[in-house]
C-alpha cells in the first residue's frame, strides 16, 4: 500500500504538466494534473508515516490526510476514492481479488454519491468501469484469493479502465469539441497503474498513455483556448450534522456548481465534511458556510485558465477551546 501511494504521487507528478494541459472539464482552469499530485503527495505523507499491518487502517489514514489537504475537485474526488476503499479492506493484512473487487465497488458507489451532479465522461466513470472490470473476473473466479487471482483481476481492472479513459471522450460534447480525453480520467487511471505495478512488484506501464488524444508532448494546451472563466473555487472543511449538512448541499447547489460533500470523519453526532464548490459569489457561498457551522482549512480560489490565485482564509482557535483543532475566521 505504501509503494502504491509513493508511486502514484510520483507518477502523477511526472504527468502534471501534460494533465494541466488538457484539463476542460468541468472548468478549463488547467491545473487538474497539480491537484492530483498535491493531494496524492498528501497521501502518501501520510501512509509513510502510519505503522500498522492492517491495510485498511493504513490506507483510511492516507485518504484522510489526502481529504483535509484535497486540492480542487479532481483531488476531492481521489480523497474521496482512498477512504471509500479503505473500508472493506480494514481488518485485513493482505489485498485479494475479492477484497479488490469489493473495495472498488465502494468506492465507486461512495464516488458518485458526493457529488451533486455526477456527470458520465469523467474519473467517475473510470472509476466505475474499474470496478466492473476487476468484478467480472474475480466473480469468475468464485472467490479465489491466491496472488495469481489478484494479478489477474488486477489487470482487467486496468484493461477497462483504458477502455473507460477512451471513451470519456465521446461522453461529454466539451472533450469531442477539443479532441481530447479527460485530465482526471487520466490521472486516475495512473493511479491504478501504479497500485497494479506495487501489487504484483512491476515496473509502471510506460507506453500505458500512448495514442490518448491530446496526450502527445507536440499538443497544444488545450485549456488555453477556452472563454475567460468566472468566478472561483470555495473549498473547507466543517462540522456538520446530517441535516445541516442535507440543508448546505441544497444552498451550494443553488450558489454554484460543481459541489461535492464528502465525511471525513464522525464528531459527536454528526461529522467533519470536506467541501467543495464552484460559485460566481464568493460571499454568498461562505454566508451559506457560517449559517451552519465554523468552517476551517478555508481556501477560495479564482478559476482562470491563465493560472490560479488563492486566498487562504486567516484563522484562528476558537474562543475556550485552545487546542481542540477546530478554527474560526478570524475578525
């Protein structure tokens, strides 16, 4: 688990640029391939400093990091994607086709869910043909869970994902338009590369990208034709209890688009969520925030295609309560 994350973070580094460069979906603000990496890097942070035998618990540490640091929704979506995972593998020591099979299948059920418009042609629907993929043959296999089961349900799961990264293309009008496939698509699909590469102790696919459109090196960056973007990228994390947190995704979707809700962990009886949304006001989206809680690890950030400016929320700890972890705005 901790080679799959240390070279899926080295991968996605290595391919950035290129993922930058044909990022247009959902907004063409080219920095699909840097949220991956940072959040993938915090990932593996993480998982390299976590002791434990237990693959679950190793890997729900990692996605837990990779949630509080997310970057962007690509990065949002892989948090989400490792801590999904994590939960049917905890109590275990060794991944198996069966236990790979049910961990994808979270995932992708888990994936899908936070968003509140999910939409074909993107990681989600890499995701979900991974899954079925690694499904179809380790039900073929009625359970075997020897590592010659694993390698093979391993390399289905990758055989359906290309197939799944191709396709992304013909699902959404903006990918045909551009002749391009999808930036997290991609990435997405590295990172199962690589944890197929650390399963089975291979090297990583090297000719694995050749003939994706718009993958070329001779490519134009793609993103840098788009319109000019408006608005800006609100992203937190906040306690919230399951009807707050219902009543927040509702005003999100009426402020903006691309929201995506996601646990992190439970407090009391309700939850620390990672949230994240596309709006033309700034303001309104973070009036929605304080009505409902003290939202923290606060960054707003203007989507440009000519490259990002972040702020980032000056915080403080809360009145009374030195230590607890939790901040305010500061005044």
């Amino acid at each position: 688990m901790k080679r799959w994350l240390s070279n899926a973070e080295v991968s996605l580094g290595n391919h950035s640029d290129r993922l930058n460069a044909i990022n247009i979906f959902p907004v063409a603000d080219g920095d699909t391939g840097t949220n991956l990496y940072l959040t993938m890097r915090a990932a593996s942070a993480a998982a390299a400093e976590h002791e434990t035998q237990d693959i679950g618990e190793l890997l729900a540490a990692a996605g837990q990091a990779a949630m509080e640091q997310a970057k962007g929704n690509s990065g949002t979506l892989l948090s989400v994607f490792l801590s999904s995972m994590a939960e049917p593998l905890i109590g275990h020591t060794r991944l198996s086709a069966p236990l790979l099979a049910r961990s994808l299948e979270r995932a992708q059920l888990r994936s899908w869910s936070v968003l509140s418009d999910p939409v074909p042609g993107t990681m989600l629907s890499v995701l979900e043909e991974a899954a079925r993929g690694a499904s179809r043959v380790e039900a073929a296999q009625t359970g075997d869970d020897s590592n010659a089961g694993l390698a093979e349900t391993l390399r289905a799961m990758m055989t359906a994902a290309l197939a799944a990264v191709v396709r992304t293309e013909e699902q959404l009008e903006t990918l045909t338009d551009a002749g391009v496939v999808d930036a997290g698509g991609v990435g997405f699909l590295l990172v199962l590369d690589a944890m197929r590469a650390a399963a089975l102790g291979e090297e990583l696919q090297r000719e694995l990208l050749d003939g994706l459109h718009g993958y070329d090196v001779q490519d134009p960056h793609i993103h840098g034709t788009q319109p000019q973007l408006e608005g800006v990228e609100v992203m937190c994390t906040i306690t919230l209890s399951p009807l707050d947190a219902a009543t927040l995704r509702l005003q999100l979707d009426e402020l903006g688009e691309s929201v995506i809700m996601s646990a992190v962990s439970p407090v009391g009886e309700g939850y620390r969520w990672r949230v994240h949304v596309h709006t033309p006001d700034a303001g309104a989206a973070m009036d929605a925030l304080h009505a409902v809680g003290e939202p923290t690890n606060v960054t707003i950030t203007e989507l440009s295609a000519n490259g990002h400016q972040t702020t980032e929320i000056p915080q403080v700890p809360l009145p009374g309560r030195p230590g607890s972890g939790d901040f305010a705005r500061e005044a």
